[in-house]
C-alpha cells in the first residue's frame, strides 16, 4: 500500500465547495479540461444509476498527490496545460459527489484510488502499489453518491459544450454525452474577414474579425476568446468600445509560443490578466470593422421592423374591413334594416365603430418611411394614386426602432388624422354629415396618439 498524503497548499474547506452555487456549466468543463491536458482525443461522459462517469484515452494521471492536493499541480506542463493552480478538478469532484474512484493506466502500469470526501478526516489516504499492466493509456473517473439535483440539467449542457468546446472539436476531439457525440457549434459567416496575427507584451495573439452576413444569428456577437482548446470569454462586448456588437464578431486566440504567458482565471473562464490593455491596443484595428458592422446592422434591422410594422398594419387593416361597420343597428332606423345603402350610410356617419375610417380607402399599397425630418411632428401620411404613405420621424425617442402597440397606434393615428383632416384625398370622407362629426373623429384618434406619446407616468395623470 502506498500513503499519500495531501495538505491543502490553498483552497476552501471542503463544506465550502459542497455548498458553493457552482453548475455544470463550471464542473464539466474542468473534468474535461483535466482530460485534454494529458492529450486526450476521446472523451466520454455519461450518467449511471447515482454515478457519472468520465473516460478518456489520454496519457494517464502521473501524479496522484497533484490530483488531491489543493494548490499542486504538475508545473512542469504549465505552459501546455489548462491546469495552472490545482484548484478546478479539486472543486468539480467535490461538488459533484460525495466520493470518486479513479482507475488509468500510465507508462504500462495500472494505478486505482478510491476517496471518500467525507470519511477524509485528515488529508491522507492509502492507495494499491501499481501493477503491470501493457496496453493503451487510459482514465475512468467514477463519481459516485451524486449530490442532489447535481445532474438534473445534463442533458442541457450539450449546446453549451459545442460552444465552449469548439476549438477542441474542431480539432478532432471526440467528445460523447450519453453516448451521443458533440458537434462543434457553427462559426458565424463573415464578409471582409480579417486576420491580425501579432504580439502583445510578449504574448502571441490571433484575431479574425469580420461582419456577420446578412440573417446569421446574432447570438455569436461581440469577441469569442480562445485559449488553448476551449473558450475562456464568449460574447465579451469590452472591446467594442460604443460601438454595437450585434452584427460583429471577433476570435481572438491567445497563443502559447509566445516568450510570455497569458495569465488565465483560476477557473478558465472570465477576464484574463491582460484583458483590458489587449482589447485597448487592439481597438485600432477593428474600429472600421465595427463602424462598418454597425452600419449594416443598423440597415438589416431597420428593413426587418420595417416589414414587421407593414406586416401589422396591413393585418389590422384587413381585420377592420372584415368587420365592416357596428353589428347591431341603432334604433329608430327600421328604414335602414331594409336598404343597403341606408345602412353603408349610417356606418359611414358613425365614427365610434371599427371599421368605418380606414376600410375600403386602403386600396392600393401601404408603405412606411423613416423620413419626416420635421422636429414638430411624429410623422405625415401623404395619400397618392396608388399608395398611402406613412412616414415617421426617427428622430423622435418616442419612435422607437421595434414593432410596439405604440407603433402602430402612432402610425394608424397619423394616419386617421390626416385622412379626417384632408378628406378630398380619401373619398369616405365627403359622406361625413357634418364637421362636429369630423371634429369629434380628430379629437378621439388625436387622443390615442396623445396615450402612445407620453411617458406611463404623464399617461395615467392623463387618464385620470
């Protein structure tokens, strides 16, 4: 038997870890990071009846006091490992589980280590003497005496690897959920990539930068920071400045044959030490990319709410013609229950009801602009041959860039006001009986606009 013993170098207690409010978002990629560092290229992971495990075919655990010991990690592979302070396989277990087994076969020799977080009472324990054992290296870590709802979300996690992992898989890593294999998660598509390999304080970088084209997802925005196999930041938006990020993408990679080395966060993910002066010094040079992406994104999102409002108002449009008027007659007009025309009258002189203001004048199209420059007004409605032409004034903070109630309010007020205010150009109009009816039509919608314009505080002053 073998004694190890094991004093934590730095660290937490163990009860601290167990209650700590980590997730597998944190505990997996540690698991596999520790499989990566000794050159794995298959990686399984699955859940067993209150067990997971973990195996892989990289070179074995060498040390096992660097596996236990707080603090202590193999610092000759510092440069080439993820692992730098012996801390992230130490907090994944123990989260994880109440105890673990790991059996690796390293240099033809089998190692196995049982532990049992609970029953350690100091920081030692007894291992087997290796034995021989020839044959292809290998890992098998046994997480048993799952903590509660510690795996409840496994199956969950697969986006969320193919994204953190993406470097590694498209490299070649396998790495299996369940038995179901991980495919890297796509790259965004870029127009005018490009690459700027250099050095900073030392330390070798590569960003590709580009526009997104035009329907790509925008959830890939902003940098993506690689380091070694996996992402330690996704979608870090420091670097772009003042800029918007929707449309931008950056993967920065920080190298490691550089004559200094980059300084990771403890657990690998998050600011790195240099972040700030890097993204600083590189500002430069990808300030015309994010002036550019930013133009474009402006561009594509005002085409889409565009069509999404044109979509909105034609719908409501349709709906008001569908209704054609009051359902029930008024009474005293027994004269209008038996003529067509009397009634399509009585409809027409009665503003109160759907219906009556933009039904049958809508023939033609419906277009919407972002072009009234006139500080005083939201917008003009201007009625041609052919289309009714509503247009905005963006200026405006009111008029916000996406499809709100409001918008439409604004935009079918305006339009109703100019159609009672300018009747020659919308012939239903003439058929209004007098010009207290005309001016009680103005005054409701007017009062609509009023209700989409003001803040909600001046709104319910307003409505009270």
């Amino acid at each position: 038997m073998i004694q190890l013993d094991f004093p934590p170098l730095c660290g937490p207690s163990i009860e601290t870890v167990v209650n700590e409010t980590y997730n597998l978002k944190t505990v997996l990629p540690e698991l596999i990071d520790n499989a990566l560092d000794k050159r794995a290229t298959v990686i399984k992971m699955y859940a067993e009846e209150n067990a997971f495990v973990v195996e892989d075919n990289g070179s074995g655990v060498s040390n096992m006091v660097s596996l236990l010991q707080w603090g202590r990690h193999d610092k000759g592979d510092s440069r080439s490992t993820m692992g730098r302070y012996g801390i992230g396989f130490k907090k994944a277990a123990i989260w994880l589980a109440s105890a673990f087994e790991v059996e690796t076969r390293h240099r033809n020799e089998k190692w196995t280590l049982a532990v049992d977080w609970a029953a350690l009472t100091q920081w030692s324990t007894t291992m087997r003497d290796p034995r021989p054992d020839p044959g292809p290296s290998y890992t098998r870590f046994i997480f048993a005496g799952i903590l509660r709802n510690r795996l409840k979300k496994l199956n969950q996690s697969r986006e969320h690897l193919a994204y953190e992992f993406g470097p590694a898989l498209r490299a070649g890593v396998r790495l299996e959920l369940n038995g179901v294999a991980i495919e890297a998660a796509p790259m965004p598509a870029l127009v005018d990539a490009q690459v700027f390999d250099g050095s900073f304080e030392g330390r070798h970088f590569r960003l590709t930068a580009g526009i997104k084209v035009a329907g790509d997802t925008p959830r890939q925005c902003g940098f993506d920071v690689v380091y070694m196999h996996r992402l330690i930041m996704q979608g870090d938006k420091y670097g772009c400045g003042d800029y918007s990020p929707q449309r931008f993408y950056g993967y920065l990679e920080l190298l490691d044959d550089g004559e200094e080395v980059w300084t990771v966060p403890t657990l690998k993910s998050g600011d790195f030490a240099e972040h700030d002066a890097l993204f600083g010094y590189l500002f430069e040079e990808v300030e015309p990319i994010l002036a550019a992406a930013q133009e474009m994104g402006d561009q594509i999102e005002m085409r889409e709410w565009r069509e999404e409002l044109l979509d909105r108002l034609s719908a409501v449009m349709k709906v008001r013609e569908r209704r054609g008027g009051p359902r029930k007659q008024r009474e005293g007009t027994s004269e209008a229950k038996n003529s067509g025309a009397t009634r399509e009258k009585a409809k027409a002189a009665d503003p109160t009801q759907p219906g009556n203001v933009l039904d049958k004048q809508m023939r033609g199209a419906l277009d919407l602009r972002f072009d009234c420059k006139d500080p005083s007004k939201i917008g003009d409605v201007v009625r041609t041959k052919t289309t009714t032409i509503i247009s905005l004034n963006l200026d405006l903070p009111v008029v916000k860039r996406k499809v709100t109630d409001a918008t439409i309010s604004i935009a079918l007020a305006l339009l109703a006001i100019h159609s009672c205010e300018h009747p020659e150009d919308f012939p239903l109009f003439r058929e209004l009986s007098t010009e207290t009816v005309r001016e009680q039509f103005v005054e409701r919608y007017t009062r609509l606009l009023q209700l989409a314009v003001l803040p909600e505080e001046e709104s319910d002053c307003a409505a009270a």
